[in-house]
C-alpha cells in the first residue's frame, strides 16, 4: 500500500461540516476582510500561544515582513538567517531594504544555535530571523541573550511546544506563523500571523499592515496591504481547537518511526532541549539521501528533499550568499522528508522502515 508524504484530507474530514457551516456562516453575515472572524481568531491564537497579541495578515512572507519593519529594521541593516530553511525566510529581508547574513544550522536539529547567530553578529546586525525549522524549537532566548532581537519564523512549529507548556511563535521578541494550506494549521488558501507581547510592536504591525494607517484616513507610513480575510480566519477558528490533538497524532507518528527501527537505517531527527516538536516535515538524514529517495518512490512511498539547494545557494541571494556553511551543506546534501501526518499508524510507518530497508547497504 501506498502512503502518502501528507495526509491532510483525511484529517480534515472529521471536521468537515463544522467547515461549511462557518462558510456559510460567512457568506452571510458578508463581512470579507479583518472582520469579526478575524479579531476573534487573533485572539483565540494569542491565547493559544499565550502571547498578549496576534494579528492575522495576508501570509507567511508577509508576516516576516512586518515584524521586521516593526522592528524598525530597514536600509543599512543586517539582519541574520539561517540559510537552511525555506526561502522566504530570507527573502522577507531585502523587502524591508536591510541585508541578509546567512548563519549555518546544526545538522543533527536543523536550527541556529548561538555560536552558529555569534559567528555572523556585526554592529550592523539589527535582528536575528530564528527559524523553527520542521516544528523543531531554534534556542531564541539563548540568541537574545547575544543582545539582538529574535523574530521567530513559526511557520512550521505551530502545535509544537516546550516541556513548560510554553510555545515557540512567543518565546521571543516576535513571531510570525504561515498559515499556507499544508502547514500544521492550514487555511483554505494563504493566511498568516504575528505574535507578540510587545503592545508597541502590535500597534507597529497592525498599521503597517492596511497601508500604514491606523484610522483609514491617515497614511502615516509606507504600508502593505496584507490583511486576513475573513473566511480564511473563519476555517482557523474551527481548527486551531484541534491543533493540539492533531500534533499529538504527529507526534505519535515519530514514535511510529522510532520503535519500526527506522533509526537503524537513518538520522532520526533531534529534538532540541525541552522541545516537544510537532513535525511538521519529518526529515531524516541519510548519506546516500537520494538513493533512498528513490528506493522510497519506487515502492510507492511520498518522499521528498526538501532545501537540496539552500537560501544562500540560490540565484537571487547571489549578492549576499558568498559564505561556508558546512553544516548547511551537510542537512541539504543528507536531508529527507518521509511521510508525516496527524493519522500516520504504525503499520503505515512499518511499511516506510520495510521499504528503506531494501536500499542496497553501502559497501565498505
Ligand atoms: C511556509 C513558510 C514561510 C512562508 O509562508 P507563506 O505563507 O507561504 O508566505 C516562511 N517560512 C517558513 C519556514 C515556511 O515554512
């Protein structure tokens, strides 16, 4: 039997007429944009994550955006990324006019540590972007400590949380969360938040993201038109109370993986200290990773690399990407992502171990 590298329909099914109602819902109450829908989702997931503010934009990319600008991050800044991670968390910097300093990662976690952030600092660096790469948990404290300001790109660790019951996305001075179809809170279409504790800072976001204006008759900045619409927050609504049973599921699934002795044919991946991750992607690492991957897909098995050619590498960050990381080299010459879903069952991880077991073991 096949299985799938996602699997979200079978999820969403359970919910499937709470969904259409709250559509319908919707459609007629006819308010589209940053309606009620939206205030209520910014609050239920500030509380969810325990932050004092969320405000809900238009996507991921965009929610980086804005905390940067919030920041007061712009020309003459450098703002330091791990290049190891999805592309827009680095493509978000030259946006707000600052440079982008790729730091490298560690393989075994996939995220920056503080001698990975201490390496790239320079007076100029204005912020950290601290990626919480496949719903693993980047130290961000730890980097604030540095004395620069973390913000939290929690694309992929929504559900995920600290042994403390704490939850990236609010650990830090800000964070921002993606809400693209296939992360673990997924719209029906693109959405995205910021997170912060800071009132200043929400104030900063909220504005900046209708055109710079607090009062729709003032313009006082250079703004984006980055807004929530309301039937997206109004599918985020019904889901974020099964958020947490969902990434138990994920979780779950990992624990799947790990006792069909997946761990003697690959790197498993490493949660950080106290991180309790809710997979987003579940990467493992393997020397011969593409050999693998085709093993994988031979056998009807979703599989799949992920940042084979990270941000740095990449020919729009040519200006900026001339630098060694080797432990970035290292995740994106090894990495893979294997099926990962909130319903993943044992039997489906015994046929993921089955078929990596019939790669050809390498001659030594
Ligand atoms: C998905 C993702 C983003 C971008 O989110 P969009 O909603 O697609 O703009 C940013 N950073 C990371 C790490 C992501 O995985």
């Amino acid at each position: 039997m096949a299985v799938p590298l996602f699997d979200t329909a079978t999820t969403l099914a359970a919910i499937d007429a709470e969904i259409r109602a709250k559509i319908n819902a919707i459609i007629d109450n006819g308010a589209f944009v940053l309606g009620p829908e939206v205030r209520a989702f910014e609050e239920e997931l500030a509380a969810y994550l325990g932050a004092r503010h969320a405000i809900g934009v238009a996507n991921g990319t965009d929610a980086l955006v804005l905390a940067l600008r919030a920041l007061g991050v712009g020309p003459g800044d450098e703002v330091i990324v791990p290049a190891f991670t999805f592309y827009a968390s680095a493509e978000a910097i030259p946006h707000t006019g600052a440079r982008p300093v790729f730091c490298d990662i560690d393989p075994e976690t996939f995220v920056i540590t503080p001698e990975t952030v201490r390496a790239a600092l320079t007076p100029r660096t204005k912020a950290v972007v601290a990626v919480h790469l496949f719903g693993n948990v980047a130290p961000v404290e730890e980097i604030e400590a540095l004395g620069v300001p973390v913000v939290e790109d929690a694309a992929q660790a929504a559900g995920t949380v600290l042994a403390d019951g704490r939850r990236p996305g609010a650990l830090a001075t800000i964070g921002t969360f993606s809400f693209y179809p296939s992360k673990n809170l997924g719209a029906f279409g693109d959405g995205g938040a910021v997170v912060t504790n800071d009132a200043a800072l929400d104030e900063r976001v909220r504005t900046l993201r209708f055109h710079g204006s607090r009062d729709k008759k003032t313009f006082e900045l250079i703004g984006h038109n980055s807004r929530l619409d309301e039937l997206q927050a109004g599918i985020l609504r019904v889901q974020l109370p099964h958020l947490d049973a969902w990434c138990d599921g994920r979780r779950a699934a990992g624990r799947h993986y790990e006792q069909a002795g997946l761990g003697e044919l690959a790197a498993l991946p490493v949660p950080t200290p106290g991180a309790e991750p809710a997979w987003h992607l579940y990467v493992i690492r393997h020397d011969r990773s593409d050999e693998l991957h085709r093993t994988l897909t031979e056998a009807g098995i979703g599989a799949r690399p992920y940042y084979r050619v990270p941000a740095h590498k990449q020919p729009a960050m040519r200006e900026w990407g001339d630098v060694e990381l080797p432990g970035t080299d290292e995740a994106a010459r090894t990495h893979l992502a294997i099926p990962m879903s909130p319903v993943l069952g044992r039997e489906q991880a015994d046929e993921v171990v089955a078929a990596a077991s019939l790669l050809a073991p390498a001659i030594r």
